[in-house]
C-alpha cells in the first residue's frame, strides 16, 4: 500500500470517529451551559466589599478625637442595605451612614472614637450587619496608643476598712512622667481630712509614689474624696485621683433570707448563701441547721481557704410552709462576734381564686287585677286544644223577619 492510501484511510477513520463523537459533544453542551447559569443564580445578590476594615491611628494625645470613614463598595447585582452598625463601647459611636448603596457604587461608615478616658494600647470594634450575600457581618477594627503627659496607675484608690477595727489602711499609686522635661510634685491636695497622703520619689524627674492612708473608723457606710496633685509640668500642672473607702463587717452573710417559689414546689429548688470574712484572721463555718423545715438537703463548701464559704440548700419537690409556719437556716461561724447566722426562709402562699357560690333567683309575683265574679265562677279549660269562652250574660231572642209583600 502506498504512502497515499495509507493517509487516505486514516483520514477517513478519524473523520469516521468525529462524527460519532459529535453526539455525545452536542449532549454535554446544555449541562455546562446549567451549571454556568446555577452559578450565576448563586453569585446573585448584593455584596460588600471594604477598600479596608482597619484603622491604625498610630500615637495620639488623650483627649484626641478619632475620626475615621470606612469605605465599602456594593459588588453585587442588587441594592445592598446597611441595616445596623454597633461600637463596641460608648465611647465609639457611629454617624450617619449609607443605608442604601445601589450596584456598583460606593458608600461609607463614619467612625468617631473618643480618647479622653484612655491610655496606652487601645483595641476598639464596630460591628456591620448588611443584606451582602458575601459576609453580611463584618467587624471593623481600630488599633492605636493614647499618650498622656502624665500616667497615674491605677487612676483609682480603693479602700476597704472592716468595722470595729482601728488600723489604718494604705494604698499606692505611680506617677509617672512621660515627657522630656523633668516634673517636680510641689504638694497633694485631700478634698476629705480622712485620707492621708505622703509623695516618695523613684525616679528624680520622671517617677513618683502618692502614698495615701485611711484611719480609724469612717462615719458613713461609704466615702469618696479627690487627691489632687499639683506638679511644674506646664502640660499638667494638676493631676487628680479619685478616693474611695468603704466600711464593711468583719463576716457578712449574702443573702440576708431565703425566698422560694410558692408551695408546693413542683420539683427540687436550691438555694445559696455565700459566708465572706474580711479578716484577717481565718475562719471556719459549721453545718447549716434547719429550723421548722423538713427534708431539706444542706452542706458547706470552702470556695477560699478561711475567707470564703458557700451553702447549698435543696428544697424537696412538694415543700410547702403552712400557713404561719416559721422556718430559717443556721449557719454558725467560729467569729466571736458573729457566733451564728440566722437567715429566714420566705414562701409566699400559693394564690387561690375566689369560690363563687351560685345563687337562686328570688321571684317576685306580679300582682294581678281582681277577677270578676262571673270569670271566677267559669276559669278557662285549658286542658281541650282550644281554650273554651267564658259564657257572657244571655241575650233576648231577634224578632222574626217581616214577610215579603204579595204580588196583586
């Protein structure tokens, strides 16, 4: 076979191939075409796109306003809706945004973050809720230092003075200058004559300690003052720090009383009372005792070694306190002052409708006219289908007719 055939022949089988496989190729074609289409149906929507969802502010000054607006683009086919955005925090706060962003266009969410109360590294989020198909929640984050002249840590003094006791109690703050200029403290000024103050150098210039002290015993259950600082800082010439103190007993009970549902409980009910001692002298709780309850579970847990207790009360299903029925908890403690706790147990009564009691209408007779003699003599029969007259009195007979005239 020459070289000519041979080409021809091979020629026709693979046009012979193509045609059978032209078939096969024309099915498939639809499929593809569907799943192009399903895709396209999926993609369908609006969807939100950032140019970024981070603001860095870098280092500002506390007290600084952040003003910042995240732009976003719709991607999608369809209007895309803004439906919430919610700061993480007070304040961060959001102002008046796009609610409406049309395909292909642009809107924006206005962002303000106020620094006053802040210092150092500060984290803040806003959370977006939109119609996008693609993430319809999305947070936005701004990240940042708050500098101050002067840093106070903590910015607070807490004290906690125990009844009947007479030591003083002594707190500590750092000041410190972040400047580069030196600070002196020149005096501490007290707004209450119960808090004293001493001012102990670290570092000349740059790092102080304000020392302050509480003595004796405070005339109310709770007391606030102001320590104000002055300093040679032109950028801070005062700094002030809050003051709190707070009288409390040496061992405290919470909850005063133990109130239930109303009875007969449906099933068990548990109840807590924590035991705090604010001494510094360790304490001990014995077994609770019930008093005027019955079958009630009780046990005593240790929660801080000496400091801390909790008591855990099961009341059974059906507990029910009678009526006038008095029932308290006994918790004793090893505390001179404070031998046993009584706590009261309170279970209002279960509400109960008034019984209504059905009453027999009262009838009254109706007067009647005075039957007349003749009636009374002949009542109605009442018993034949039709009820029979009273007779009436008799009548005279009617005269006969005249007689027609004779004819002549």
């Amino acid at each position: 076979m020459s070289r000519n055939q041979t080409f021809r022949r091979r020629l026709a089988v693979l046009a012979t191939v193509g045609l059978a496989m032209w078939p096969l190729a024309a099915q498939s074609a639809p499929g593809a075409a569907a799943r192009n289409a399903t895709a396209a149906v999926a993609g369908d929507g609006p969807r939100i796109e950032f140019l970024d969802t981070k603001c860095n502010f870098g280092r500002v000054s506390a007290g600084q306003t952040i003003r910042q607006n995240f732009e976003f683009k719709n991607t999608g086919n369809q209007p895309l809706e803004i439906r919430s955005v919610q700061p993480s925090c007070g304040c961060t706060t959001a102002g008046e945004w796009s609610k409406l962003v049309a395909p292909g266009q642009t809107g924006a969410i206005p962002i303000q973050l106020a620094t006053t109360n802040f210092k150092g590294a500060i984290h803040k989020t806003v959370t977006v809720v939109s119609s996008a198909v693609n993430t319809p929640v999305i947070t936005l984050n701004l990240d940042g230092e708050v500098w101050v002249p002067v840093s106070v840590n903590p910015p607070y003094l807490y004290f906690s003075l125990v009844a009947g006791r007479a030591e003083a109690v002594t707190r500590t703050t750092r000041i410190a200058n972040n400047t580069e200029q030196p600070m002196e403290i020149l005096g501490v000024e007290s707004t209450s004559d119960l808090f004293h103050t001493e001012v102990r150098t670290i570092t000349p210039g740059k790092e102080y300690d304000l020392i302050a002290s509480v003595e004796g015993k405070l005339p109310a259950s709770s007391n606030q003052g102001s320590l104000k600082i002055k300093t040679t800082l032109k950028e801070t010439p005062e700094i002030e720090v809050k003051v709190y103190a707070y009288m409390q007993d040496p061992i405290v009970a919470t909850p005063s009383h133990l109130i239930l549902p109303a009875g007969p409980l449906p099933g068990p009910v548990k109840r807590y009372v924590t035991i705090r001692s604010n001494e510094s002298d360790p304490v001990t709780v014995a077994a609770p005792e019930l008093v005027g309850a019955k079958n009630v579970e009780a046990q005593v847990t240790e929660t801080l070694k000496g400091r801390m207790f909790r008591v855990e009360l099961v009341f059974p299903a059906g507990f029910e306190l009678e009526a006038g029925q008095q029932a308290a908890v006994k918790v004793g403690t090893s505390h001179p002052d404070y031998p046993v706790f009584t706590l009261p147990i309170v279970q209002p009564r279960q509400a109960t409708r008034p019984t209504v009691t059905a009453r027999t209408p009262t009838v009254v007779p109706v007067p009647r006219p005075a039957a007349t003699k003749a009636a009374t003599a002949a009542p109605p029969d009442f018993g034949s289908p039709v009820p029979s007259l009273v007779p009436g009195p008799e009548q005279p007979p009617l005269p006969p007719a005249p007689l027609p005239p004779k004819s002549r």
